[in-house]
C-alpha cells in the first residue's frame, strides 16, 4: 500500500519524540511506523482493530 500521500501524528503525551506515528486518514486502514525511521517500514491494521487496540492499551 503506498503511504507516501499519508498525514503522520504523534501522540501529545510522545514526550522525547520516540514512539510511534499513526496516519488515520487512510483509505480504509490505519498505518503505523516508527517516528525515528520514517522513511522505513510502516505496519497498516484495519480500522476496528487499531481501535481495540489503542483501548486496551488505555485500560492497561
């Protein structure tokens, strides 16, 4: 899937500014990568499934 068009954003709470960067603006997918390799790899979840993720990350 070509990423290059996708808008990236950090979390608020990313204070040294290494963690991941999500584009949720996607056709149908999330994508995910490394905010200190952009131009690496990037993973892409369906949007249900980032979504369970991240809240039970929040209730970890």
């Amino acid at each position: 899937m070509e990423l290059s068009g996708a808008t990236w954003r950090k979390s608020r709470r990313s204070g040294n500014g290494e963690c991941v960067e999500v584009a949720d603006d996607l056709a149908g997918v999330v994508g995910v990568r490394d905010s200190k390799d952009p131009a690496g790899p990037a993973l892409t979840f369906d949007p249900r499934a980032w979504r369970a993720f991240v809240d039970h990350a929040k209730r970890s």
